[in-house]
C-alpha cells in the first residue's frame, strides 16, 4: 500500500504507468512493473538505437 501511494503522489512530472496484478486466492493486489514512461522533444531523437533502447521493455 505504502509503493502505491508513494507512485500516486509522486513529484515527478514525467508519465508513469503501474501494472497490478489480482491474486484471488490471497484477495491482494500485486504490483507487477512500473514504468517511466518516456517523452520525445524532437523528431532528431527518434533513432532506431534511441527506439529500441526504451521499447526494450515490451520484448
């Protein structure tokens, strides 16, 4: 509970993103990943390296 009100209350002003999980046997939910989720500023930073470097998260 403390990980997810620090996550909601955060200072950053960057996006975010959490993934949770429900294990019904238990009635908890549990936090899986969390992610920064990242901005482009220009077109210049959209290089094949730059792409696979932050889209290496879903692979």
């Amino acid at each position: 509970m403390a990980k997810l009100k620090k996550f909601r209350f955060r200072k950053e002003t960057s996006n975010a993103a959490i993934i949770m999980k429900i294990d019904k046997d238990k009635q908890l939910v549990i936090i899986e990943e969390e992610y920064e989720v990242f901005e482009i500023r220009n077109t210049d930073d959209l290089t094949e390296d730059w792409l696979k470097e932050k889209l290496s998260f879903f692979g």
